[in-house]
C-alpha cells in the first residue's frame, strides 16, 4: 500500500487541529491483556475522546477545511445513528456553526440526548425514516435543497485525514515502534487514515483488519475486487455495521493480503465487553472491543510482540447490559434454552429439578398446563459456572426418558420464544 505523502502532512496538521479541543488520549499497556496473550498489549483509548469516540476527530478535520474553503459556509448536514452524529454535533458547537442531523426514528435516546448536549443551541436533530437508507436519502435532498455541506462519516478525504491523527498519536506515545496494528473496520475511514500514515513513517508494521460476522463488507469487497453491498447486516454492533465499505477508503484498502482481514462473532464480542468492565473497569461499545476481541484469533501470531489496538469507542447504553450478558454467556456455553415435554403429574417438576447440578441455576421457567394432555411445553432456560455442566445435565436428562430440544442457537426459534 503506496504511502500518500499529502495524507501523511494532512494528518499532522489534523493532529494539532484536534488538538486545541483536547488531550491526546490514553494510550498505555494493558497488563492484563499482555499476560493473557503473552504479548505486550497496548490499547489506544479512543473511547476517552469528548465524545468517547475517534469520530470527532474526522468531522472537526473536514468541518475546519471545508471552512477554509468557503469561509461563508454555516450549514453542515449527517446521517447517523450513533458516533458520526456526535462528533458532528461537538464540531459545529466548536466552530459556532449550524448543523442538521438526521437520525432514523429508532435511534436509542441516549444518543440523541448526547448529540443535542453536545451541540447546543447550534444543531437541529430531524428524526427521519425506521431505516439509515430512508434518513440517508433526506439528509442528503435536504442538504441539496438547503445549499448545505454534507459531512459524510467516512467517505470523505478530510475525514479520513482527521482519522488518521489517532495513528499520529500512538506513534508518538508507543516506547518504540509496535510490531502489530489491530484497526476496526466499519465505513472505513479509520483504517484508510491509519493505513497511509503508517505506509509512510512506519511500513514494516503488520495490520490487522477485524468486522463484526454480521457486517464484513471489507472483505466482500477485497474479494469481490470493488465496493459491493451486503444483502443483510447484523445491527448488533452497530458503530461498524456497514453494508458497503467506503468508496475513498477501499481505494487505499483494495490491496491488502485476506490473511489480514479477520471477522469477529457478536456474541463472543459480547464476551470482550464484559471481560473488560469486568476486570477492567473500561466500558467499550461493541464496535470499540472489535480491536481487543481480534486477539482471540491473533494469540498465536502476535505472541511475544507489541501491539496496539484501537479501542474505538465507549458509546454503551447499559439498558444493553443485560442482552450483552445474555450472548455472552451463551457465546461460552454458561447458559442454554431448551423446550422440555413435561408430563403433566404431581411430582414431575420436582422430578426435573433433582436432575440439576449444584451449580446449575434456572434462569427461566415457562410451563402452561393444558388439562386434556397429558404432557405440557416447558420453555426453560439454565444458567451454570462450567460448559461440561450442560453435557452431564442433558446425559442425567436423556437416562430419566425425558424429551426436550435445544434452541440455545435456534435464531429463529429462540427470537420468537425468548
């Protein structure tokens, strides 16, 4: 990948335009994640920015040049559901400009009461369309009727240039030169921005690119030699659920080797998120533990070696606790939903429960007895402290001539009962 030395100046610049906003943020070794891993880890802390994402980097970036360039310019239009909105909002407040934002009518209120926070009397939020495409499509017709700038989260070169500051930042703040980058990948001008700054001051750097499973529009991309549009997309991690990879960024990424690109499931994402509140007391969004979840399938190539990864984000409404506890412990075999037939006789659900083990806990117990059968649908969930626990359970099970279904991984099944 060809270093662009424009991009490479264009970051510095970028890197002392933030800057006169706030501090460079954390980026330390994580002793805990170095042991794990036998590595030394280190996390570049993006979740610590004012808007706890590296999204303000790239809107006050292109905010302040499209400024230069048409000083009479005092309306900026987005899209966006999440972070893009809020760096948006933080950067016309910065510059005292107004801002329209359209955010889908589905958007959690957490995040339109940060955007409105952070932009003051300066911005409008329009609730437009259930989904993006339609919140999209009006932003952009509003944008053209209101002679606007439309400030596109990613597709943008001074977007990807204010991006790239988080990488003249951990160059800076590093000991010494890291052997390894893990990017998150979403529209992708994160890893565009990274990529070329890092093809120019430091090219013997292996990078690593991780998506969500449900989104992985860069690698449909690299392998279909083109941007291309995923016919459905997971929303779970919803700050880099993209179905098309951006046009500018994927002309820097369109060569990089498929050993590079990695995908990491929802569920055991979930599992990183509350490995790191727990242990560490860092809250990530889940696009922002993309980075460190990527060391699951890294440990064997990155042992003994430094690597930084980015944590992108810490956007979390933790209204989502509960759900991402749930696929976590699932995702780890701690907790399983099966359908039980249970005959309908005094003593059967004391029969059941003596076949459970001292650590096995019901979690969710649904029975509706139906007087002219003489079995009932149980819908029943458990919850246990080891994995071995379900095999000894359903083997307990199986020898007291009971029948039942797993649905732990039913999707369709499960989505309907659960």
């Amino acid at each position: 990948m060809p270093a662009d030395k424009s991009i490479t100046s264009a970051a510095q610049v970028a890197t002392q335009l933030v800057r006169s906003l706030f501090e460079p943020t954390p980026c330390a070794r994580n002793d805990h994640l170095s042991k794990k891993y036998d590595a030394e880890i280190w996390l570049k802390r993006e979740d610590l920015t004012p808007v706890r994402s590296y999204k303000i980097r790239g809107a006050v970036n292109a905010m302040s040049r499209a400024r230069e360039n048409d000083p009479k310019l005092d309306l900026f239009v987005c899209a966006s559901a999440g972070n893009h909105a809020q760096g948006v909002a933080f950067a016309c407040r910065h510059f005292g400009v107004r801002g329209v934002i359209f955010m889908p009518v589905t958007t959690p209120k957490q995040k339109i009461e940060k955007t409105k926070i952070f932009g003051g009397d300066y911005i409008e939020v329009r609730m437009v369309g259930d989904y993006f495409d339609d919140t999209l499509a009006s932003a952009k017709a509003f944008c053209a009727e209101a002679g606007g700038y439309f400030l596109a989260p990613f597709d943008d070169v001074d977007v990807i240039a204010g991006q790239a500051s988080v990488a003249v930042e951990f160059m800076e703040q590093m000991k010494a030169v890291p052997d390894v980058v893990i990017l998150p990948v979403g529209g992708g001008g994160l890893s565009a921005g990274v990529v070329q700054y890092l093809s120019d001051v430091a090219p013997q750097v292996e990078i690593y690119f991780v998506e969500p499973s449900g989104g992985p529009s860069l690698a449909a991309a690299v392998q279909a030699g083109e941007p291309v549009t995923l016919s459905a997309v997971d929303s779970f991690v919803d700050g880099a659920a993209v179905a098309q990879i951006g046009t500018l960024p994927f002309a820097v990424l369109k060569d990089i080797k498929p050993s590079q690109l990695l995908t990491s499931p929802e569920d055991r994402i979930c599992t990183t998120m509350i490995e790191m509140l727990n242990i560490e007391g860092i809250v990530l969004e889940p696009a922002g533990a993309l980075a460190v979840d990527a060391l699951h399938d890294l440990k064997d190539v990155i042992r003994g070696r430094r690597v930084l990864c980015v944590a992108s984000g810490g956007n979390f409404d933790f209204e989502r606790l509960p759900e991402v506890k749930e696929r976590a412990q699932k995702f780890l075999q701690l907790k399983k939903y099966f359908i039980l037939r249970m005959p309908q006789r005094p003593g059967a659900l004391r029969d059941f429960l003596d076949l459970l083990g001292d650590t096995d806990d019901v979690a969710r117990f649904e029975y509706l007895k139906k007087s002219a059968r003489n079995f009932g649908s149980v819908l029943i969930g458990i919850e246990t402290d080891q994995p071995e626990n379900f095999p000894r359970l359903f083997a307990r099970m199986d020898q007291a001539g009971l029948v039942y279904k797993d649905i732990t991984n039913d999707q369709a099944l499960s989505e309907f009962v659960l």
